[in-house]
C-alpha cells in the first residue's frame, strides 16, 4: 500500500505560511492577499486531482470543498484589497 502523499496540501500551506510572515513583517495588504491565494490554489488543486489521489485536502465532497476554499479565498482576497488600512 503507498503512503499518502500530501503534495498539494503542503503546497498551499506553504504559501499560506509565506503570507503569515508578510503579514508579520508587517504588510497587512499584501499578506492577506497572498493567505487569500493560497486557499484559492488549495481549491484549484482539490478541482483539478483526482478523488483516489488519496490526498490531505479531501475533506468532504469535491463540491463543498472547492466551494468553501474558493468562497474563503476570494473573501480574504477582499477583505485584504478593501479595507481601509488605519493611519
């Protein structure tokens, strides 16, 4: 039996975590786009493999899966380009 290969998981959490240090370091802005892209490629990787890949981000069905990583993505996505920074 092979092991479980969590490519794709690792691969959107490694730009989550790229996100996590801008936000950090202290833009706000361009950090929350970046943890905004990395759930919206975590949702274009659970689209696009196939369901006995037998990877990490298979949660539930497909469906609701892509469904709510793209809806959190595109609403931090949002968030980060239309808020108001302070000051």
């Amino acid at each position: 039996m092979r092991a479980r290969q969590p490519v794709a998981l690792l691969a959107a959490l490694a730009i989550a975590v790229i996100g996590v240090i801008v936000v950090g370091a202290g833009g706000i802005r361009p950090g929350g786009v970046i943890l905004g892209a990395a759930a919206l490629l975590a949702a274009a990787l659970r689209w696009t493999r196939p369901a006995t890949s037998g990877d990490w981000l298979i949660v539930r069905t497909r469906a609701v899966d892509v469904s709510v990583l793209a809806g959190v993505g595109v609403g931090i996505v949002t968030l980060s380009v239309w808020v108001p920074l302070p000051g």
